[in-house]
C-alpha cells in the first residue's frame, strides 16, 4: 500500500517543479519531500524525477503517474471535505494568494470578522502580485482586479466594486514645484513610479467628461508594485515627486494632511477585485464559508 502522504508529496514536488518550491507550496519541508519522494520510487520500482543541481523535472513515468494521480488526490481531497461539512463550523486551513493592494485594502475588513465566525479555520495569504496557478501554488483561491479569467475559474466579488486610482503630492513639493491643472502638466514633474514583476511599467490614465488622458511620467525613484510600494508613498511624503495609486491606499496621508491630492476631477474609476477559485472541483470547506461570509457582505 503507498502512503497517502507520498503521494501528496510526490504531487506537491511535480506541480511546483522542485522540493524547495514544493515545500513552500505544501506546508512541508524540501529534506521531507525528498523522503517521500525517494520511498515512493523505491517501492515503485522506476525513477519518478530527474535531478540536477538546477532543476527537477518529471521522468515520463513521472508524467504519467502524476497526470493520473492528480485528478484522483482531488476526489480524495473532496471526499474527506464532504465530511467536514457536517461539522457546525467548518474547519481547517485555507491558503489565499493576493496582491499587496488587496492585503492591505480589502482583507482587514473582512479577515477579523471571518475568523472570529470560524474559529476552527487556519488562514494564510501569500501577498503576490504574479498572478499565479492557484492549485500549482498550493493555494485554494486568489484575488485579483480583473474578472477575465481562466475558463475553469469562478470569480466572486469581494471588497468595494469601485475604486480609483488617485494622484498626490506633498505639501512642500507643490510649494516648490507648483500643483498641475491637467494630466499633461505631469510631464514637468518629477513623479514616483511603479514597475511591475513582469518589467511592464504603465501609464497613467485619466479620465473627466469622456476624455481619457495618458500620460507616461519620469522621475527619480521607480519602485517594485507590491513590496516597495510603501517606500514609494515615503518618498512622496518626503517630497520626492507626485504619487500615483490606489485612492484608499492614499486616503489616510489625506486626512493626516502628508499628501494633498491632485488632479481629483480626473482620477478614473476601475471595478473592484475579485476572489477566484477552480471550478471543476468540490469546493473545500473552508473556502465555501469565505465564500459564503464575503457574499453576505459582513465586514
């Protein structure tokens, strides 16, 4: 008999192409995976991956086995969910990939709440601004700002459905430099930028009476989106240059008088985000009453 837990671990390695990726994707540990892997093999009989020091990379007995095994570990998976469901608060962990915007803006009013309701819930959310395989990654869903998904995915909003992408600047830095009255005034200013993973780096767009404006800046500082976007509004505050981001990301630097917004009458609008998941399997649990707590609108 093959122990269930090699399997999963066999599985997890395949998907994430490598122990180390596979241990973060899974919960485990790259050494416990490479166990498992290695007795699954010897009780098989036949060579599962090839190794290198740079990459593991599935034999074709590898390929077929885990072409098989996958579908099968999901059933099983769902199976064992279906009992879960007869419990009177569902329980368990639930794993969500999101983008640092939506760790920052939209989960703080929904995750307190949801894990008071389901006290017997783990939650864990990987901020990431790729956006990733949900099952390869581990993770049971993700969130992200546009609802054109893969064909198996289902998308559920979450968080507000409008948004707008704001434009500030620091008091001292409009003292210094003049405050702009239209989106090609930004031209002449220095403004803070943000890259993408991917390198792309868009321009901003504006909007007022059906006339849409883009305007592709320069300035000192160019920051990661995502993981340096905080330097980005230091800098700002600072006097750096103009800022361009989420309006709710801003709105306390409004308040606080750090930054003044600019250009309001021609900041555009975008829906909200959305939280996908697979649809060609039963959903687990735990992600049902997320699902279930985020459409019956509790904060």
């Amino acid at each position: 008999m093959m122990d269930l837990s090699d399997l999963n671990a066999f599985v997890a390695v395949a998907r994430a192409g490598g122990f180390r990726d596979g241990a973060r994707a899974s919960g485990g540990s790259a050494s416990g995976l490479s166990e498992a892997v290695r007795r699954l093999e010897v009780q098989l009989g036949v060579r599962l991956f090839n190794r290198t020091t740079r990459s593991v990379v599935p034999t074709e007995a590898g390929l077929s086995l885990l072409e098989r095994l996958g579908p099968a570990l999901s059933e099983v998976e769902a199976a064992l969910d279906v009992v879960n469901g007869f419990r009177d608060r569902p329980a368990g962990s639930l794993r969500l990939n999101v983008p640092v915007s939506a760790a920052r803006l939209i989960l703080p009013d929904i995750v307190p709440g949801f894990l008071a309701a389901y006290p017997g819930i783990r939650l864990e959310v990987i901020a990431d601004e790729n956006f990733v395989d949900v099952l390869a990654a581990g993770c049971d869903a993700g969130i992200r700002y546009d609802e054109r998904l893969e064909q198996d995915m289902i998308a559920v909003p979450i968080g507000p459905r409008v948004q707008h992408f704001a434009t500030a600047a620091s008091p001292a830095y409009l003292a210094r430099h003049g405050r702009p009255e239209h989106p090609s005034d930004l031209l002449g200013h220095s403004c803070v930028r943000g890259r993408f993973a991917s390198g792309a780096m868009l321009p901003w767009e504006f909007e007022r009476d059906g006339e849409v404006v883009r305007v592709d800046p320069t300035g000192p500082l160019i920051v990661r989106i995502g993981g340096a976007t905080d330097l980005a509004v230091d800098a700002a505050i600072a006097g750096t240059g103009i800022i361009g981001l989420f309006e709710g990301w801003l709105r306390p630097y409004f308040e606080s008088g750090a930054l003044e917004p600019i250009l309001e009458p021609w900041w555009p609008s975008f829906p909200g985000p959305f939280l996908y998941y697979p649809g060609r399997r039963l959903v687990p649990a735990p992600l049902r009453a997320f699902i279930d707590f985020i459409k019956a609108g509790r904060p």
